[in-house]
C-alpha cells in the first residue's frame, strides 16, 4: 500500500485560516468527492447541460443567460498527475477519473502536431523530405537524443500539453466536468533541464524555450491538485525494461544521469513551485499503490479554506463575479488561436531550432501534393461540399 510522504516542502494540509470572502462572491466549491462518497450523499439538483464548446462559441450574449458557476459541482476541479517514466501514471490517472467522475486527458504527444484535423499522419512525408523537416517524435529522442532536431521535439512537446491543458479548461467551464491530466505544461521544464544536463539540447535553445515559457504560461489557470508519485531512479529503470518497449530499452536519453536530473528537478524545483498555488499529494510508488486510498486522502482536503485575497493558493479559482468566470470562459473556448498565436517568437540563436526555406519549401510542396491537403478541411470532395464548407473544427492548425 502506497504512503503519503509528509515533509515540511510537500506539506498537504496548511491550517492557517484567513478572512472569508464577501458573501456577494461567486467562489466555486472546492470539496472532492469520490464514487463511494457521492452515492451516499443525496442526489444533488440538477445541472445545465454541457455546453457544445467544441462545435460552438461562447459568446458575450450566450453569457448572459448561460451561466457559468451554474455547472459547478464539488468535482469540477483540475487534477495533475506527476511522475518519472514508467511509473504507472495512465493506469493510474484512469482510475482516479473513473472514481472521481471526471474526464482522463491521456499525457500529450506529437500526435498532436502530427496527425492533422483530416486524420493524415505527416510521419507518412518522412521519406520524400528534406532531413531536417521531418517528424521527431518521443521514439525517436529515444533512440537518438543528441539528434538536431531534439531540442526542437521539447518545445514542441510544451507546445502540445500547453494546447491540450487549454482544451482541458474549456472543458471544465463549459460542462462543469472535472479534469485529471498526465503532467502538464508547468512540470514540462524538468525535461529541458534534464536534456540541456545531458547536453541534449543548447544552452540557446534552452533560454528561447523559457522566453516561450515565459510568455504563456500564465495565461492558464493552474490546476487545483498535484499528485506526485515517487519512484526512485533503480526502480524506474526496472519498470522501462519491464514494459520492453525496444526504442527504450535500445535507446540513449534514458539514463541514469538523466533520469536522476529529472527526479532532481521535480522535487528540488517543480514540486516547491507549484505547492503554493496548488494543494499536492506525494505517494512512494515504489511498490504501486490503491486508487482507493488515494481517493480518501484527496477527500480529506479542504479547498474551501484559501480565502485571504492576497493567498496565492488557489487563486486562480477565487474569482469574485460571474462575469469573470465568463471572461475566462471565452478565452479558453473560442480564443486558443490567440493563445498559441503567443508561441510566434522569432529568435534565430539556436541553429538547430532554424530549418532552412529550401528545405521548408520542399517539404510544403510534398505534403500539398497529397490530395487530403488540397483543399482545407470541410472543403474537400470527401466531405461532401466543396463550395460551401460543410463543417470546420474549432480548432485548425496550419501544417
């Protein structure tokens, strides 16, 4: 059975207690419960319907009468799950989702850069363009961590869990339904740390991957809970051959030096970090652990108790008027655009960052070659329409 490491850096429970906000305060509730929990309190009142954010805007109008908080329940929280590789953080994550009532967001990859809105895989180009444009994906940094392209695999892996941490806030606020994630894009540093350690990536493209870092990463909210789970270096790199995955066992990045400069970096820095926005759970891992019980010890938490104006934790969720939860709200639901637009930062001080427009052209001409990418989504003769759109998703991203 798991245990809850309680030292004075990953303390869980603060028993300072600050001033209450003013009664006309829209504060959402903080309790979490679990299955077993909820079946024994009584039905709660009915709630809107989720809202079709992933087809529709949540317009100013719409805020008027589609109030946000309306959807709130206990559970509509944002949980982080953290941890080395291999330590069981899927298996894990599912669990909990599937006990707490929310919705699992799987640990974000390239597929999110590779695999565009038509369902064409770009790793099919691979053998017709220029080297430096092809796809570099986490097998590959496996195999070939010093490659030229991995530095650039790391800003895109950021780029990734900032997209889908943003898709996981607007589905929060839109359907009321709570979040569990396999890390996100606050813990993300830990592997350019890690990486530029190893000399896996330059010390230039590490100061451009923090300009980019720099520039986004407070326009999220962070999330409620962080649960840790620790397993020391001996143990991850049994679990890696255990799971016999050949581009891992076979591959160069996962180290010893590296993997014990991640765990370096999660504790020393990560864990401090986020500890005074978030609440976070530590588990020894070492010999797995009970969803159960951590369920028990995530119900034992009291949300509710940071009310101070000025206290960092939790702050991000103390907003005090319905119109700001519907500020929010539309930014995360019809605006990512802008937010990814925040990316486009032009720094030219790290070679192996720059593809060359040579290079870029032929890889341009390969994939417009390709009948799927004739014609923009919704206008292809697949889809049924080709001179009005039929239908167009959300969220488009430009090869």
């Amino acid at each position: 059975m798991s245990t809850v490491m309680r030292t004075a850096v990953f303390k869980v429970i603060n028993t300072n207690q600050g001033c209450k906000i003013a009664a006309c305060s829209v504060v959402q509730h903080r309790g979490i419960a679990g299955k077993a929990l909820r079946d024994s309190l009584p039905k709660p009142p009915p709630k809107p319907a989720p809202f079709d954010y992933e087809n529709k805007d949540y317009t100013w109008l719409r805020s008027l009468f589609d109030r946000t908080t309306h959807r709130f329940d206990q559970n509509s929280k944002v949980i982080v799950v953290e941890g080395p590789v291999a330590a069981g953080k899927t298996k894990f994550a599912a669990e909990l989702a599937k006990d707490l009532g929310m919705k699992h967001y799987p640990e974000a990859n390239m597929n999110y850069h590779y695999i565009r809105p038509n369902g064409i895989d770009l790793r099919i180009f691979d053998k017709d363009i220029p080297e430096d444009t092809r796809t570099f994906d986490h097998k590959d940094f496996n195999l070939c961590p010093t490659h030229r392209l991995a530095a650039n695999f790391q800003i895109m892996m950021y780029i990734a869990r900032y997209g889908q941490y943003i898709d996981a806030l607007a589905h929060l606020l839109n359907t009321g339904e709570g979040v569990v994630l396999e890390r996100s894009p606050w813990s993300d540093f830990v592997f350019v740390e890690a990486m530029t350690s190893q000399k896996f990536m330059s010390k230039q493209a590490r100061s451009i991957y923090y300009e980019l870092r720099n520039s986004t990463i407070e326009e999220l909210m962070r999330p409620h809970l962080v649960i840790y789970l620790d397993l020391p270096v001996a143990k991850v790199q049994e679990k890696i051959k255990a799971r016999n995955n050949d581009y891992e066992a076979k591959g160069k990045a996962l180290s010893v030096p590296y993997l014990t400069e991640v765990e370096r970096q999660y504790k020393n820095k990560y864990l401090r970090d986020i500890s005074t926005h978030a609440e976070l759970l530590v588990y020894d891992w070492t010999g797995g652990g009970e969803v159960e019980v951590v369920v028990e010890d995530i119900e034992r938490l009291d949300f509710d108790k940071y009310t101070e104006r000025e206290e960092p934790k939790m702050k991000d969720w103390r907003l005090p008027r319905e119109i700001d939860w519907a500020d929010h709200r539309m930014i995360y639901t019809n605006q990512k655009y802008f937010l990814m637009n925040l990316f486009c930062i032009p720094r030219t001080h790290a070679p192996e960052l720059l593809t060359s427009a040579e290079d870029a052209y032929e890889r341009t001409k390969v994939i417009y070659a390709h009948p799927d990418f004739q014609y923009e989504v919704g206008y292809n003769q697949k889809d049924g329409n080709t001179l009005l759109k039929s239908k167009m998703p959300k969220y488009t991203e430009h090869i």
